[in-house]
C-alpha cells in the first residue's frame, strides 16, 4: 500500500536533516513525503534541495512572510523553484488593499495550502467566509484541527471545523494517536488501547470521507510522543477496520493526487 507522511520537517538549523526522516521512512515502509516548512523560516531552499536530490520521494511546502507586501511575488518564485503549497494560518492576511493576496496567489498559481492554527481560528465565521471565497484553492486543515486530549464532549468547536467539509476544497491530516492519548504510566504494550482513542478520527472520516483525509506523522516531534514509527504502526492497526479502498486513500492515494507524488 502505497504510504505518503505529509507532514514532515527537515532543516539544518532546526530539528534534523532530511536522512534522520529518510531513515524512518525506509525503516517503517513510508514511501513518500511532504516536507513543511517550519514557523519562523522563510529560506525555503534546503528543502527544495530535498526535493530534487531525491526526485519523486519529497514535495515541499514553502512558507513566505506575509507581513511583506512583495510577498505574493516572493511565492511566485517559490512555486517556479518547486514548491507545491504554502504553509498558512487561519488569520494570515496581507497588507494593502486585498487582505487575501496572499491566499489567492497561491490559488492562481494552483498551490496548496497546509493550514497551520487553533481549534477557535479554523472553527471561526472569519476562516469559513475566506474558504468560501477561494473554492479552487486546496487547503489542507493540519492536526485533525489541533484536537486534543482536552477537548471533551459535545466537542462543540471541533464539530464547527468539520463543518468544513462541506467546502470540497477543504481537506484534513490526521496525526498519531499520541496527539489524542496519554502515555500510559505505569508502561504497557502496546500503549494504546485502540477501543479507547477518541471519536475524532472516526468524526472526521464521517465528514471529509477517506479521500479527502491523509497522515501526517509532525516528524521529528513525533519522536516526543510515540516516536515515528509507532505513529505509523498505531494508525495502520487503528484505521485496519476501514476498507481497503479507504486505507489506501488516507493512507496515499489522497497525497499523492494533490502533491503529485504518484506511485512510480
């Protein structure tokens, strides 16, 4: 089954290089991956280095600093160097007259958005009303929405969020089950009890459908959790109740449509 981490970092300067998540990959059958860019970094060549280092395993997705007015240009230039999304907050606008160049840049260009925020700015009236307006633009809501072990029933804000999906360009990343589950102390194998984990995994497939979610492991913190391979190995245990179609869905076939990393 076709495997693609869509959300990855790789740096020099922060976190680890690209062979740490080259390494893991290859150690737990992952056969592609999208690089995001980290907060704060607005050098996106190491990555695209990655990309075209190792052709057809890496897409990258680029961050710009929107706090510029040339910004929308500066993306050009990323996009014409390789880069396939953009990495975004829910609240991120631009100078100027149009407050969202910036997001209908990367839409003409045919970007992707990777959408990094809070549970209120995805579920906010604000967030919808931008999604709405820019419909051919492919926004990919990161974190299950940063759900989390805090959140507790009726999960009023988190259902807002899914009500997203009734925007087909909206899309979702679900990340390992250590981002919803406690360590167990004292220890036990395996860690997690899978007829424990939350609803929000099942809540999201009832919404988006299998083929407009995908996984993403948040290496290298994941090795702060259940480390990489585990989140790889508790999500195919987890999701092997669903379909075989809908397994290849999130597991690949989503990912590698829209970053075009198809199988080769």
């Amino acid at each position: 089954m076709l495997t693609i981490d869509t959300h990855c970092h790789a740096s020099l300067q922060w976190f680890e290089p690209i062979e740490v998540l080259l390494f893991l990959m290859d150690r737990n059958t992952v056969d592609k991956a999208v690089l995001i860019q980290h907060l704060g970094q607005y050098d996106n060549r190491y990555l695209l280095e990655c990309v075209h280092r190792f052709p057809g395993r890496f897409a990258a997705v680029a961050m710009v600093d929107t706090s510029q007015p040339e910004a929308p240009e500066t993306l050009v230039r990323w996009a014409a160097a390789g880069a396939m999304g953009v990495r975004l907050r829910p609240m991120e606008r631009s100078p100027g007259k149009d407050p969202i160049a910036i997001w209908r840049k990367a839409s003409e260009l045919g970007m992707i958005v990777s959408c990094f925020g809070t549970r209120e700015e995805y579920a906010s009236d604000e967030f919808r009303k931008l999604v709405e307006e820019l419909p051919n633009l492919c926004i990919i809501i990161e974190h299950l929405g940063f759900v989390g072990r805090d959140v507790q029933p009726p999960y009023t804000t988190y259902r807002n969020i899914l009500a997203l999906s009734k925007c087909h360009n909206v899309y979702m990343k679900v990340h390992g089950l250590g981002e919803l589950m406690l360590r167990p102390r004292p220890a036990r194998s395996p860690p997690f009890e899978l007829n424990k984990v939350p609803p929000f995994i099942d809540m999201a497939f009832e919404a988006f459908g299998a083929n407009r979610l995908m996984i993403g492991t948040d290496h290298p913190r994941a090795s702060a959790k259940e480390g990489y391979g585990n989140v790889v190995r508790y999500l195919r245990e987890y999701l092997s109740r669903r379909s075989t179609a809908e397994q290849e869905s999130i597991f690949g076939k989503t990912a590698a449509l829209l970053f075009k990393l198809e199988e080769s």
